[in-house]
C-alpha cells in the first residue's frame, strides 16, 4: 500500500521559510515522478512542483525562484523549501507519488497546512 506522510508545516511571516517533507513508503522511488500541490479554500487544487526520477524538476510560475524541490531517493522522501513566502502562499500543501509506468499505484497525501501571516 502506497502511504505519503507530510510534515513541516505551520505558521510563518510573510518573507519567511518553511521546509515541507514528504515521506513515502510502499513505492519505488526510481519509478515515480513526485511532486506538490495545493490548494486554498475556494480554490481548485494546482501544481506546484515537482521532481522526476530523471532528476527533472519543473515548477508553477508563481513559485519560480522562490521554491526548491528536491529529493532523497534513499530516504523516499521528497522536499519542498519553500523561502519569500506570501500570504498567496497560504494553502494545503499535498504531497503526490505519480506511477511512472502503467500498473502501479499513485497515491496523494493527507495535505498539510501552510499559512503566511503577519
């Protein structure tokens, strides 16, 4: 069974950091793509970033420069720093193991709350 754990996350000051965690188990880490999504209240839920078992990574526009993924495939855990954080920032952060090959198992975790005020 396919289970992702996320931790890290909480309240901060605008301009300030936090560094999600995702930890994986029941999977390959060489055979699934991993990244985050969020979402905030109202809104639909949308990509983030995330990070290929070719060692790609790929980011949403509005975290360019600002977010860092990056990946422990020992560990089959997957990280989001996240610095210069907004108040747009603010949302549930889900981590996702994507199957990349056919027959396996995806999977999305639990989310985790990110909220950026003052």
């Amino acid at each position: 069974q396919v289970q992702l754990v996320e931790s890290g996350g909480g309240l901060v000051q605008p301009g300030g950091s936090l560094r999600l965690s995702c930890a994986a188990s029941g999977i390959t880490s060489s055979l699934y793509a991993m990244g985050w999504y969020r979402q905030a209240p109202g809104k639909q839920r949308d990509f983030v970033a995330i990070f290929t078992s070719d060692d790609n990574t790929i980011y949403a526009d509005s975290v360019k420069g600002r977010f860092t993924i990056s990946r422990d495939n020992a560990k089959n855990t997957v990280y989001l720093q996240m610095n210069s954080l907004e108040s747009e920032d603010t949302a549930v952060y889900y981590c996702n193991a994507r199957a990349l090959r056919s027959g396996l198992e995806s999977a999305w975790g639990q989310g985790i709350q990110v909220t950026v005020s003052s």
